[in-house]
C-alpha cells in the first residue's frame, strides 16, 4: 500500500520518477487495462513529458531556478514546492513554470505545480488538526519529491441540482463511512490531469456547498495506487507520433483521467475537510487562487509561440510587409503582451497573509486569465489567417519520407524558405492550432482552471467599487 | 486517354461513380503511389463521401432537388449542371448544396458543386472560340453526369513577387508551348479540392496578370488520368475511423491535392485562356462570384450544427436556463440567421446578365462570407463553453466497446441525458470543433474560397459609394 | 375637448398641421408653460422637422410612395396608414419611412408612423369590441390625416418591482376609476416621443402583466389637449441653431416628453385594454413587432450618412488610399449593407396572419435591430478615426462669420478639399458622432424601441430550434 | 516681450497663475478678440479648471504629491517639473497626473503635465548646444512654475504629400529665415491644447522628417505673447453652464487652438532644433514616449468614472442584481483595471538612460494606450446600457429650478433612489458620455496623444520579436 518512492529524499531523477510509476496503480485505456505505463506508447510520451519537472533539478542550466534550499537544513528540494512568502517568490514561480512549459513544447508539466497550488491554498486556510495535517502531508509531498495530481471537479450529473439532490449520489464525491481510523468515499471526478502518472492525488471540493451537501465537503489525499481507486485515461489526442507532422504533440502530452473512488480509504492523517460544508467554499478558492496564476503563467509559451509562428511564418511566405499582416501581428503581440503583463502584475501587487503566505492578487489574476480564455480563439485565427490554407491542406511524414515524394515537396512548397523549413512551421502551426493538440489548447482556454464565466464572476467580486462609486457620486455631486 | 465514362449519359448511379474512378490516375498518399483509390481506406471514405452527389439522383426524396430536365429534349440531368437564369434558379442551386451538405455532415461534397461553379463563370465571361469550346466542355461535363474539380490556387513561392519574377517559374501554372494541336503546361496547384476523385480539372487562373505574366494566363479542362499529371493527396486528418469517438469525420471527408502538372498536354478544344493576360482577372473572378455563393450555402449546415450542438447540449448539461448560456446560444443564433439570410438575399438581388445569366450579388454574396468567416472562431468558443472540458477529456471508442468500462463510463457521465446520448454529442462537438476535422472547417472559414482580406477588398469594390458620399454632402450643406 | 383638426379629411398640409397644435394642450420646457409651440425656437424646429411628414403629400417626387388611395372610395390619404398586406407593402413602408428619414437628415419624423405601427398592432391582436374601437381610431387618425404619438415606456420607479409593488402606485399608468362613460387614469410615461407636436397618443402596457398588475393592464387613444395631461418636454439637445456648427441639429430634432396623466378621463370607445392583464404582453409585443421594423427602416439614412462622411471625409483629408482606412471604410459598409439586407429580408420573409394583415419577420426584424444596436458605437469610433481630432478642435459658426477669421481658417484648414467643404463636412460629422445630437443617436441606438437585452431575448423566442437540434441529434446518431 | 511672470520663484497661487495670463497675447474665440481670457465665461472655466494644478501645491491634502524639493538648495518647485530617475519617480508623476484629474472632473488639467512631457524628451534627445538651451529653458520653466502648452500637430493640408510637397508651404510650420540672433518662424500647428492660458508653447516637429522637409525640422518655445503668434480657441463645447443639467463640464474645460505663426521670431536660446531633419523624428518621440504615459494616468479617472456611475445607476435603477447588468459592469472593471495595471507597469518595467532619466517602457505604454483606446467606445455602450434611455429624454436645469416642474420629477422619477440623486448622475453620465464634454472624450480617446494607428505602429516596433521567433524555430525543430 505505501508507495516505496514516497521513502526517497532529496531530489529524484526523471529515471527515478518513471520507475516510481510501477506501483501497482489501476489504469484503463482505450478499453485495457494498463498493468505498465511506459510499455503503452501514448501514455509514455506523456510521462517523458512529466519528467521534464524532475530532469531540470539536475540540469545546470535551470538548477538556480529549479532548486530550492532549506534555510535550516541546507538541504535541497523542488522549488516547485517552496512556499511563496513575497512578490519575487511568486515571480521566480512564475518564471519556473514558463521556462518549464516552454521546454514542454507549449504543454505545462504540471506534476508538481498543481499539487503545490493545492498545497499552498489548504495552507492558506486550514486551521487546527486540519492544518497540521495538511503541513505533514506538504513535508510528505516536498521532501519524497512527489508528483501530486489534484482532483477537484465532480462529475456533477445534473448541473442544475445540487449535490444531495442528484438522482445518483456519486456524482460528486463524497463521504460514505467515518471509521475509528478513517473515513471512506464514493464518487468520481472528471478532468484530473496528470493524475495517470503521478505519486498522489489531493482531492478538493468542487464548489462551496451548502448545508445539506455536508457528505460533499470532504477534502483528502490519497497514493494513486490505493484499493478501490481507477483511473480511467482519456482516449483523446491518441494517434501516431510521426514528428514531421505532429512536431510538438508528438512529443508532448497531458493524461486527464476520470478518477473513481469506489469506497476508498482514507486514514484521518490524510483528511483535510471531512462534512465541514461550512468550508468547502474557502478551500476550493484557495487552491483555485494560487492555481490561476500558475496556469496564466504557463499559458506565456503558447501566447509566444502563436506571436513567433505567424511572425515567421509571413516571413516565410513572403508578406511580412502587407499592412494587413503587420495589423495581425500586433494584434497578437498586443494580446500576448497584455497577459504576460498582467501575470507578472498579479505577482507585483501579492498580499502577504497573516501566516507569511503570498498569495497572486485575484483581481489581477482574473483578469490576465479572462484575457487570455476570451481572446485565444481569435488570435488562432489570426495565425491560421497569416499561415494560408496549407495548415490543411499538406503533406504528411510518410510524403516526406519517400525521397521521390519529398523532391516533388521540396521543389513546389519552396517559397521565401526552403521547403523543408516552412512545411516542418507549418505542421507546428497546425499542430497548435487545427489539430487534436491545438484543439486541446482551445478547450482548455474556456475550461482549465475555471470557466470564463467563472473569471468573470471572481473578477467581480474581487474587485473593490468603492473608489469608483464614491468618484461617480463626487461628479454627481450627490456625495 | 479517354475516359470511358465520358460516353455515359443520363444520372450516373454512385456505384458508376466509384467504378470510373479506376482509371490509370496517377495518386501519391502518404509516402505511397495509390493504385486503387477504392482500395484505401481514408481514401474510399472521401469517395462515398462524394458519391452523394450521385446517389440523391436516385433517392425519391430528393429527386425533385437534384434533377434538372431539358426543356427540349426532356433529358435528364443534375440539377448541379442546371444553369441559373433567375434568382429562383439559384435559390434552388442553394438549397440543392445545402441539402446535400447536411446529408454530408456538414461537409460539402464539391464534386459536381466547384466545376459548375467554374463552367457558369467561363460561360458568362468568355467569347468566341473560347465560349465555344467551354460551351462544348459544359456540354460534355453535363451529359457526362461527371465530377469536376477546379485547380486555382497556384503554389506560388515567394509572394511577394508576381509569377514571372519568381525564382522558379514553376511557381506558377504556365505554357512552355504551343503546338498545332494543343498546348503543354507545366507547374503546380495546391489546395485542389476533389481532385483526386473527380473526373476532370479546370485549371483556372489564379489571379489577374500583367503583361509581363503572359505565359500564366491560362485556363483550360484536362482529365484526371492525364498523362504527366500528378496528384499528392493531402495526409492531413488521416486517423482511424472509429464511430463513436468520430461520429461525424469516420464518414465524411474530402481530399485536398497537390496538383503537379509536368509538361501535361491540352488539346485546343479544351483550351479556355492561352497568354491573354488581360482577361486572367475576369475569368478568375468571375468564378470566385459563383463559388462564394456555394461556400455560403454550404456553410449553414455547419452553421445549424454550432446552433444545435450548443442548444442540446446545454439541455443535456443541464444549464440551458442558466442567463450566460442563453446569452451565447442567441449568439450563436445571431451569427447562422445573419449568414443565411445574407445568402438568401444574394440570391434574391441577383443580376441577370446580356447573356441570361443570372450571377448572385456580389456585395451581398460577400458580406455573407465575410460575416461567416471573421465570426467563426468567436462560435466555436461559444460552442466549447456550454459544452464542457470533457470534449478534450472523455472516452474513446475502445473504451466504450469494453462492457466493463462501458458501465463505468455510463454511470459518472449520466447528467440530465443518459450517458450514452450525451457522450455521443459530445464526441460529434469535439469532432467538429477541436479534433482535425474541426481544424479543417476551422483553416477553411479564413481561407477557402478567398481569404478574409479577399473578401474586404470585394465588398469595398462592390461597393457603390455615391449614394452614402452624396447624401454626407447634402447634410453638410456642399451638395 | 374634441380637436377641431380631427374632422379635417384627405392630406394636410404643413401649415394646417402646424396651425393645429394651438389647441390648449399643457406643455413645459425648460421650467416654463408654453403656451404656443411654434413660437418657442426650440420647440419650433422639431414641429418644423415633424412637417416633413404632411409636405411629401404634396411633393411631386415623393407623392408616390407618400400617398395612397381607397380602392373603394378613391380617397387619398396618407400611404403611413395604409394596412400592409404583403411583402410589398412593408418593403413600401420601409422606403417611405427610410426616404423621410433621409430628408430628416437621419432624424425620423415619426409622427405617423409611431402612431400607424401602434395601430397595425392593435388591429392584429384585439377581438370583439376592442377591435372595434381599434378600427374606428384608426379611420379617425387616417381620415383625419392624424399626428400620433405612442405613450408606451412607465417611469417604472424600481425595476426590480413588479407595478403593483411598486412604493409609488403612480409609477406605472394605471386605471383608478371606470365609470358608465369611460374610465380615468393617472401615471406617467417617459420617452413619449413626438408627443408635445402630436395630435393623439396612444397609451400602450410596456410590457406583460401578472393577475397583480390587472389595474395596470392598460390602452387608450387619448387627445394630446385632454384634461389632466400634462407634457413635459426634455430639455436635452436645446442649444444655438448656429447652421455652420450644426449643419443637422440646427434643422432637425425630435422632442420627448414626460407624459403626466393626472385622473384623464378616457371614454369607452377609446380604450382598448381595460384591466386584462393576460393579454397586456400581446398588445405590447404586437405595437413592437412594427416598430422595430420601423425602427430599422429609418436608421438606415444615418447608416449611409456614417459610411458616406467617413469615404468623404477620408477623400478630403487625403488619407484614403491608406490601407487602414479603406480597412475601416469596408467595414462601416459591411455594418450598414448587412443592417440593410436584414431590414428587406425582414420584409421578405413576412408572414400574413389570418385577417390579412402583413407583419415583419420577428427573428430577421429582430437580428437587423440588434445588429443595428450592437455595432454602433463600433461605428462611431471608426467615422471618428477616418475624421480626425478637428471635430472637437474646430472653429464655430461666429468665427466663420468673421472675414478676418475665416481667411485664417480657410488657409490653415485646406487640404485636399477647401477649407470650407471640408470644415462644413467635420461640423457634420461632429454634429452626428460627439455632439447632443450624436449622444442622442447613439443612447437611442442602445435603449430606443426596445433595449439591446430586449432584442437578444427577442431572437432566442423566435428562433425555431427544431432544425438546428434534429440535425445536431443525427450527427451524433443518437435521432 | 518677456513675461513678467518668468522671474517669479518657487510655487505660484492660482490667482498668480489667473493674472499672469495678461499679458498681450492674441486669442479669437467665437469670432471676436479676447482682450481679457479672464472675463469671457467659456474661457474663465478653463483657467480655473487649469489653476487646480497651483492649488494643489498649497492644499495640505496634496502637498506631498505636489510639491517637489530641490535636493541641494531645499528650494521646493512643482512636482510635475521634477526629473525622473527611476520607477518610483514615474509612478509618483502618474499619481500625481491621476490626482488632479480626479480633481478636475475626469479632465486633465495638463498645463504643466505635457510641458515637462516635452522637456523630458528634450533633455533624453538633445546633445551639444540644443541640449544645454533645454536644460535653460527647463530651469526657466520650473523655477518659474510656468504653465507650458506644446504645439506638435500640424495643420498637414493634404495628408497623402510630405510637408514640402504641400501647395501652401505653411501647411508645416517652418523656418523661413535663420538670424544672427534667432529664427524667424510661419505656419500653423492645431490641436494645442491649454496654449490660450499657458505662458509658454514649446514647439515640436509632428513626425520624423526627410531631406527635403529640412525647413520643417524644428522645435523651439516661445511665450504666448510672442508678436506673430495668434490663437483661435476653439469653438467647441461652448454651451451655458447650468450645473443641474452638465455637472461636469460646467466646471472643467480644456481649451485647442489654432496656433497660427506668422513670422515670429525666436532667438538662437529657444532654439532645439533648426533644419536637422534626421534628428525630427527622435525629438517627437522621445516627447510621445512621455506624454503616452501621462495620457493613461490622466484617462485612469475617466475608466473609475465609467465603472463608478454604472454600478451606481444600476443599483439606483433596481437592476443591479441582474445577470447582464453584472456582466456589462464585469466587461467595465475589465477595462477599467487591464489599463490600470498597463500603466503601472509601464512604470514598473521603466529604463534609464545613460543620462540617468527615466522613461516609462514604449511597449506596456503603448499596450495600454491602445487597450485605452480601442475599448473606449464599447465601453460607452455599456455605460449607456445600464443607465436607460432618460440620459437624453430627461429635464434640464431650469426644469429643476422650478418647484412646481421640481416636485412633478421628484415624484416620477424616483426609483431605488430619490429622483434627485438619480438624476444629478444621470445628468453626469450624459455629461460624460452623451453631450459635447462626451464626444470630446470620446474623439480625445481615437486621437489625442497619437492615434490607434499610431499605437499599433509603435506596440509592432517596440515589440522585441526574437524571444518568440526562436521558440516558434525550436517546435518546428529548425533551430
């Protein structure tokens, strides 16, 4: 039952954190049993992915970035997991995600960002018995160099009723039985990411609930490996990964699982919320604060590859100087801009609670994720408008691998660049944009990390009208 | 060399269709010359696909739709090849695309649609010799009952330089001679739609020419089994073909070609244009106003798809009261009624020319795709929003056939729909807005049959401004 | 009590319908009584501007579309009166009202079409007695030539309240007595237009009422000189008539009033909906479904005056071959053709109820209104951006009226037009876009006939979701 | 000839600041010469609009913003003239400009804010001689708390043609005689904001200049009552200043002119630039740089503006808990805070020069510009939306005035709030968004400060595209 790797110390390598994987865990894909992870093509490209997060720690390149030290110890950990405490902390965060995701190939790692983004929020909030729980699990997590998964949305059923008035009462995850040394829960959610491949899983309350959801507010950790839990990975963005034609997703993968507890343990060390609706509400917006920021901060690779693609892409094709083109790339560097400017605001203006825990200002942060969900769609216009019907209309890796097909390629798809360079640019685009993985990226900008209505909704209540209503009464003159 | 299905005559049935095909063309796919189309799988899709167009010849539903008669013969023919003279005449064209469209799952068929829009164009434009050999190579195409692409787009090289600037002057489609006989040309197309199943391909002009672009200036009918024609058939949205992950793309699929002309040769009587560069521009425009009429009429079956895709699922979600999602699902509404009611009334303002033939309205024809395509991202986030992440999270068809995921999948992804209707639909969302099939429609909004910009320049000359300038001068009083 | 102008028959004259206002009806402006209209310069204007209506009966080039006839008894009378019967006679309509319009210098007249959309409404949805009443008003106001305004919009007090909730009873018109001869009311209405200059106001619910609100489900036709009404007429747009600096306003205007009904005795064969709440919501909407068409019709004017001034203003500046504003330029013409085409498919699309009566399509009224609405301060920003800062910078009338100054502004204010047209044309364009008379423009393009979330919910209701979603259902196979 | 005010030290009153302005100088306005600026009611509420920037150096409140102190003589001069030297400089400058704004009713006071704009760039640009006449002339400027206007904006005749081509070569203001002691300067500059009550007008070039336009290529100050120099102030906004009905504008105006140069002769010390036209370009940007950053600070009481009275006529109106109302107040905070956050961190991102000045970062500046920009329109709908019709259907000032109309309003227009409160905040959003002061705002938004062309110019400029670029290179692995 106990993961052997939660033993380990220090900081893993991405061997290790691979080798780690094979515990036992209970995956499906595409209508199988999974017994070995790295044996299944598809998943393995997603867990060479994760390990990018344990390969910088030992990369000289990224270690001051990536390595964090315990003052007392001296001893050295992930930096993903060291507690921010100032406006530079969440900027050295901020960039430690982007230079990650941008390693990524776009895609963010993720496996030790969401877990720490729930860390950090219970933190924030937790009180008493609770708190301490939830410190000695973040020592668990920090100090064995885990990978944490954070399952949070439910499957829901029925959006219009409440958890206790679904026809199923799984639908949401929730208490079953309070034993002497635990508690047991049924129920599944949906959208967990990174959860196939990772040492742990935080589960969360989806939403604030109410008092007759107290069997719905529950929060715990739990090995991804423990009896009763399976993981069902999504089929979607399954297909072959010939690099000439998919040069980024063939390289680079999130897993989402549906994630079923059918009455799982959970010992009492390891429950943070356990029928406390009173508190589902602030522990569900303290992870979703510090969660934000990550995901603006790793959404930056994207906004400059869709900036340097069309930049380059135009060159290439030779209408760079059109007035138009020039009008389409400022209108993306104006909106990858903004969001990049935005984020690092949300840092800059940081409050530092009472517990010396900084945390990104939510009205700033709302705004730099609105931004960049409600304006992707038409910048991926704006880059397939500057890339030309050829996203589509193209050749594919087998072409290019036949010398006599390439010949014919090389010779008519030649334009301002050699053949070879605009087609291979050309591919990414599509890959970012029209295909399975640039459709993944558009439905997680209305998505991930909250809905858009969701931002909007925080952005209002985040916001303080009281300057501005007391201006509007001052001009009035009704004071 | 000659077709043998040239000599048929009357309605083909889909199964001719399918048999003619076999008829020495030279094909590429993915690395491989492709000796029988039929034979391969992503291939043969595209061709029952098309065979649509054959098939509603002989469904009594559609007969009426799909079946012209010759007033004095009392021959039988597709109502594609029927040339309009009226505004009624092409409302009925409309609505025939439409139909089949939406028989098509939002794809259009194309195989007889694109050349009739060719045939029309070259007919209203041409004179003398010319008209005669296109009224002659209408005639063959019509009692032929055959399917016709047309290869516009040039590949084009670097495009800041016009055709005879460029570094290879291949770049654009062009005579090298000029015999007692015919004419051979040599260079490449890209972006040919239906090529590689069609019949025969008019090579049109792909823009106006200077006189410099002399040996450009050429348009002419060759049969696909040319000898010295090559078609690459785009690898682009090859995957499996499984129903329940792709409801819709598994059946429907159309082929885009690299069209290689090597030193082809074209008889005289199927020569349109040969080095008259003066008249490149009235050819190819005069095309592009039938063939953006098409485009729009076959949009709003893609268009009824956003609309209801959103609605249902929103029921099936349960949050179709919720204001927000009512709020884009008018949206939505907003966007198809405004496209279809501008495509209605381009037919509706038709002119009808010295020569009886009627053309649709080009600023109106205009507007229509203008409006269709720079909003057409902006829906598709609508429609992503009121579906949920589980378009890029859900199961895939292998899971769904396992009986034991099965019943996992049915339980958790129940909500006010049973599991199996709402993962359906949301695979089919998924499928026409976030996998490659969307990509495809989505590549095509900005750039088939004319780019955004294409557009803008069209309706600002379409445009009759003085009007608007006159009456700005009699409210400033300087008549 | 009875207005002598009533008996009047056939087609008025300006001057009678001038000299008809002076029947004891209680106006304020500006704080005071005013006790004749034509003598307040103000007031003067907008009479003068409403007399477009009754000239155009008696200007050859318009008597045409100006008049129409009785087929029975031959009678000429005013072609705004004219029952529609067909597509036709709405497309009529529309070119009545948008050429009246026209020469309104984009302010509609309205004091016979208000009143005729009111009636047409009324005449579609009464039954019985009331629709006798109905049918004998408007033979009064069509025999009698009749200025009509429509009292429909309550000052609504809290408009979180239902009327009957409201703290201040009087804040929606409501029945306070019915007696043997009539019944009086009191309350007020806000936005009346036209009615300070009407002969007749016709009092409609603002909206559909619950069994609560029974007192407040209210219609009548009440003379604009009955006892106990009082007309309050907003102050905004009084300025100058300097004709150099306001080359619009100076000559155009439309009053509205606050419209006071202080116990106003209304007799039976006036009233038309006394205290039946249930069909207050078909009265309203049946009077809406017209005027939003109207309201489309006469916005058009101002749509070309937007596109014209811009190309014009664009011309004069220099700056017109500038990519950027043929970019702007094309999509004012986008905004105005695509409002115009929705505004004649709308008549094109109109069905006839069962009495014969022709009535706009209310989805493509509806979808031409809120596009209308929607894009109109877009639109303001773009003539703004193609004028340049000189609008706000400018010169006024006096300063033109000085030779001395005017030799320094034509010199300094030429450009690629003399200084005078083109200063002319700015004053114009200031007039219409930054001044009272733009504000009014723009408020009305957001608020008037109904606000733009009015028009929204408007769509959803028409929209008939039945084709959308069974094509939805067949792409996902689930039929 | 030299002001007597210049010899004045340290911090002027506004009544010093109110008599210096009689110094001879040449103003028209509407028509006539203004002997005394100070008796012509129009021109009075600019003077005092402008003196709230001496006020504030004597008011308690704002001392500490206002007033800056010499380091090494302890002798305190206007904060406005204080040098940037690093990030917390440009933010304490924008509170500053923010500040006084607030205070003067969403307009910019501006008399010393674009002065030491102009100086700043001045002294980043200049060298030699040029550089140590600015620094001079800023001594004289700050020692002298002088009010200082800049004249950039040429009259421009015909924009397609470069200065010298234009027919009237007075269509630039250029040299036409070089003295031993000075220049001798003809031509016209528009758009001066605040000359007609400055003490000096610092003169730039309106862009970057080529050989030919030489005579173009030149930038001194002079003082406004420099013989030769006439301004005509402009006409706009004129209107009587009833507080009830514009309770804004009554009390803030900012004055344009026409500032005509005919000979004036400024000597050799006042000189920066004379006929050096490769150096034209860099002396107007490194001004915009500046002024940019001013303009987004000053625009920040405007945003607070627009949120503040939305929020508050909404909560008045009773509709503030519904669904679009909080959505269109969300899209306002939206703007109003996304500029915010650009304009800070357009200081927070600041560079200084080898000189040691600060200068707020071109990018984020001109992102937030735009953004400003762009959305300023929009936003007016908004606004409009939530505040309803009665914003020009509403009483004016001597409606008020009268008890008997008073009570009549008092009555009908109360809604959540008493009718007063309601409509003073009507009546200064009107003010704000519907009337002259509305559309000056509104045209000062496309154009003040350079135009929206001009920003995208500069955001593609500014942009450094090689970070993206690189990565768009390393996905499609050609490096």
């Amino acid at each position: 039952m106990v993961p052997v790797y939660s033993a380990a110390m220090g900081l893993s390598t991405a061997d290790e954190y691979r080798a780690s994987l094979d515990d036992g865990r209970v995956l499906w894909y595409r209508g199988r049993r999974v017994p070995d992870i790295l044996a299944e093509a598809d998943l393995r490209v997603a867990v060479d992915h994760a390990a990018l997060d344990y390969e910088i720690g030992h990369d000289p390149v990224y270690r001051d970035l990536a390595v964090a030290k315990d003052p007392d110890t001296g001893e050295e950990f992930s930096a993903y997991y060291a507690l921010p405490r100032s406006t530079d902390d969440l900027l050295a965060r901020s960039r430690l995600i982007e230079t990650v995701t941008g390693l990524g190939g776009t895609m963010v790692t993720l496996v030790k960002e969401i877990g720490s983004d729930a860390l950090f929020g219970l933190l924030r909030v937790l009180e008493g018995d609770s708190l301490e729980r939830a410190q000695a699990f973040y020592e668990h997590c920090r100090t064995g160099d885990l990978s944490v998964a954070v399952a949070q949305t439910d499957v829901k059923g029925d959006r219009s009723l409440p958890p206790h008035a679904q026809p199923d009462p799984d639908h949401y995850v929730h208490v079953v039985e309070e034993r002497a040394d635990g508690i047991v829960v049924r129920g599944a959610k949906c959208h967990t990411s990174i959860s196939a491949n990772a040492h742990e899983i935080i589960v969360l309350p989806t939403r604030a609930m109410g008092p007759d959801d107290a069997d719905y507010a529950v929060s715990f950790a739990t090995p991804v490996n423990a009896p009763g839990l399976s993981l069902y990975v999504s089929a979607y963005g399954a297909r072959d990964h010939d690099e000439f034609e998919f040069p980024v997703s063939s390289k680079h993968k999130m897993l989402e699982t549906l994630t079923v507890f059918d009455d799982v343990f959970v010992p009492w060390e390891r429950v943070f919320l356990c029928r406390e609706p009173e508190k589902a509400g602030a522990v569900s917006s303290a992870f979703v604060e510090y969660h934000r920021f990550t995901a603006v901060s790793y959404k930056l690779p994207l906004l400059d590859a869709l900036v340097g693609t069309a930049a380059l892409i135009a060159e290439m094709n030779g209408v760079s100087k059109a007035g138009h083109v020039r009008d389409k790339i400022t209108r993306l560097i104006t909106y990858a801009e903004t969001v990049r400017a935005l984020t690092d605001m949300a840092a800059l203006r940081a409050p530092v609670d009472e517990r010396g825990l900084a945390y990104p200002d939510p009205l700033t942060t709302n705004l730099a994720k609105y931004t960049f969900a409600t304006q992707y769609h038409a910048a991926l216009e704006l880059v397939q408008d500057c890339a030309g019907g050829l996203l589509v209309t193209g050749p594919g890796g087998a072409d290019w691998a036949n010398p006599e097909v390439r010949a014919v390629l090389e010779k008519f798809y030649a334009a301002k660049a050699p053949a070879e360079e605009r087609l291979r640019l050309l591919n990414t685009i599509s890959d970012l944009t029209a295909r399975d993985f640039g459709g993944y990226h558009a439905v997680l900008a209305v998505h991930a990390e909250g809905s858009i209505e969701a931002e909007k909704l925080q952005i209002y209540r985040a916001y303080e009208p009281g300057r501005a209503v007391a201006y509007a009464r001052r001009l009035a003159g009704i004071g």
